[in-house]
C-alpha cells in the first residue's frame, strides 16, 4: 500500500491520519477537506464558539510534520475501485478511508433557515444572536437545546418547536425528556407542533399559525454524507455500512466517523454514532485495519451536552435496557440508568453527576449485574452498587 485517499478532513479524518503515520505507515497520504479551513472540532461550534468564548476549536495537528498532501476546499465526487473522482480531477489510492461525516437535514420553504455544523455557521449565526432577536429553533435536541441555551443568554427571544411531546424525546425518550421541560424557563417551547415551512419572516407551522422570527435554526438532525457513494461499490444503509474492524464492502477501504454503520460486538447491531468521541477513537481501529492487522471496534457509546447551566454525559446503549430507573432528585442532580433483563448497565445519563458517568461507563464495559436496591440510592457510588 502507498497511496491512502483520507475523504474528509474531520476530527475521524484527521486522528486517522495521525494514527496511520504513528504505526508506521510511510507512504503517501492525501487528506480531501470539502471546507477550506483547517481542521476543527465540532462539539465546540455549540457551546464554546456560539456563545462567544472561543473564535475557532482547530484540531492541534501538524499535518506538514506528518507529511500529508491536504486538499482543502475539495469534494469527493465519485468513486470506482482505486480512484475518488474530486472537483479538481482523479485521485488514484490503494487504501481509502471514507470519513466525510454528516450533513444537517432541512425543511422546505423559501426563507432563510440556519444549521450548525461548520465553523462559518457558528460564526454567523453567533452574530445574529444580539438582545431582542426573535429566534424560532426547530428541533428541542441536543443541538437545539444548546443554541437555545447560546440565544438566551444573548437576550433574544426564544421559541423552540418540537414535533415529539418532550425535549430530547427522540434521544433518549419522552420519560426523560420530559424532566428537563423546566430547563426552558423564558423560552416558548411547542411541544407536539409540526412545521410546514420556513418562510421569509419565520416558520409557518401545520395548521397554518406563522411564528415570527428574525433568525430560524433547523437542528432536525442530520443524514450520513454518502450520496457521493451511490454509484459505488459500496453497502450503504444508513451509512457506509462496515464489519466491527470498520471494513468496507470494498477492498482496502474503511468508514470512520458520523458516516460509518459498523457492527457492534457488544450490542449484537448495527450502530451509527455521531459524537466527538466516535471520531476520536474509531480512526485507530481503522488505521490498523487498514494496515492488515486485527482490531476490532467496540466501544461503549459516550457524549456529552452543555444546556441551561447543566451538563448532561450519556454512556452506553440504551435500546438494550428493558428498565429505567433513576437516582436522585429532579430539583437537583440527577441521573437515568437502563437496565437488561439481567440486571446489567446498559446505559447511564447523568445530569450534573459526573461520576455516575464515569463509574457506569466502566460497569457497562465488564458486564457486571447492579443490585437494584443500592442503585436507586444517589449517596452510593454506583462501583458500589455491583453485585
């Protein structure tokens, strides 16, 4: 192998780069960015960056010491077996790394509506955030959540639409979802309320009532950045769809990042993660796969949100719980833990509890059995509550 075609110059992209150059991979490596900075965290764009504490999150990289030809401003176009066709031509490969993340989903209508992904939409959006800005924010998620937080502390009006009947309800379900309503002092929040449409002036719900809004942010969610795979040889399914050594369908290739589906071990699924930490620790798995050696990747699923002055931390899988039980109390700190019918961790949310978070995500990781009784005690350390 002396070619390796890295699409997507990302966190995923980025870290691996590194790790490829770090086991000794001495060929050449071309790293294709679509934006024309260079690379950067997102995570940050949400909290530090929107709400004015930092310009920019670059990743502290040297990509001219690890001797990588970065294109940046460049698309993939398409692929065919050894050659990504770019906007600026053919790039031949022996070994591809597909990491071009995750696009943000948007709704019709003519208006102007904002999305944050990039660092150019937080700049520009935290410069419509000034006192008495009518914002409408579709979406109560975690983005949502988050740049509802940012708008608020500017002194704008805030209404955050939501099609489920609780914040955050699509992540982590309505029963939590509805403990952090309060959180949303001063905002109008819709709960239950579809849109039709963002048009000029503001968002047109089903329905037929126009709320009014200078700026409308859209934070639906996103979809895996593959369209430029379909004419590939390549399985898509709700991304690049990979075994658990982050192997592609095609040869010499591996997905990494928000766009990679891989098959969990643990889980016994399929999952697709789109959070900091995925990015982070997947690119190594991908660089040895890619070099031949036999790594697999099996993590337990880790993120974390700032909103309304809490800090909400999620480990595990919480699909693979049957049960929900929680620890401590709503007015103060609290967490959510799924349990199997085993009684083992299959995920924990921890609001304002960071040791739940750090204790639960090893508990999950060994397997162990909880003793239920202890566990709904928030003054025992939940390592004490392993059976």
């Amino acid at each position: 192998m002396n070619h390796v075609v890295v699409v997507g110059a990302g966190l995923a992209g980025v870290r691996t780069v590194e790790a490829l150059r770090a086991r000794g991979f001495g060929g050449r490596i071309t790293l294709i960015g679509q934006e024309r900075h260079r690379p950067y965290d997102r995570p940050p764009l949400s909290k530090a960056v929107l709400l004015g504490n930092a310009d920019n999150s670059f990743v502290d990289t040297d990509l001219a010491a690890l001797d990588v030809d970065f294109w940046a401003g460049v698309s993939a176009k398409s692929l065919r077996k050894g050659v990504v066709e770019t906007t600026e031509g053919e790039l031949g490969y022996d070994g591809l790394v597909i990491a071009t993340g995750a696009e943000p989903i948007m709704l019709p209508g003519d208006g102007p509506q904002h999305v944050l992904r990039t660092l150019d939409d937080a700049h520009e959006l935290r410069a419509m955030l000034v006192p008495g800005a009518r914002v409408a924010i579709i979406g109560a998620g975690w983005i949502g959540a988050e740049v509802a937080t940012a708008a608020r502390r500017a002194g704008c009006e805030v209404t955050v639409i939501e099609a489920g009947s609780a914040p955050l309800a699509t992540a982590v379900g309505t029963e939590i979802g509805a403990r952090t309503e309060r959180w949303y002092d001063g905002i109008d929040l819709r709960l239950d309320t579809m849109v039709d449409s963002v048009d000029e002036g503001g968002v047109r719900l089903v329905g037929g009532e126009f709320v009014d809004a200078h700026v409308v942010v859209t934070g639906i969610g996103v979809r895996p950045a593959v369209e430029w795979l379909a004419g590939a040889d390549v399985d898509l399914h709700n991304g690049v769809v990979t075994d658990e050594h982050l192997r592609a369908s095609l040869p010499d290739t591996v997905a990494v990042g928000d766009c990679a589906a891989w098959w969990s071990r643990r889980w016994q699924t399929r999952l697709r993660v789109e959070h900091w930490d995925t990015a982070i620790n997947a690119p190594e798995v991908a660089a040895a796969t890619l070099m031949g050696e036999e790594a697999v990747y099996d993590p337990v699923p880790y993120f974390w949100s700032e909103q309304f002055g809490h800090m909400l931390q999620y480990a595990g899988h919480h699909p693979a719980g049957e049960r929900l039980l929680y620890r401590g109390d709503l007015d103060g700190k609290w967490s959510a833990v799924w349990l199997t019918a085993g009684d083992t961790l299959a995920a924990v949310l921890a609001v304002d509890r960071p040791r739940d978070l750090v204790q639960g995500r090893k508990i999950i990781d060994a397997g162990h059995r909880l003793d239920t009784e202890r566990l709904v005690d928030p003054d025992v350390p939940l390592r004490d509550c392993v059976v």
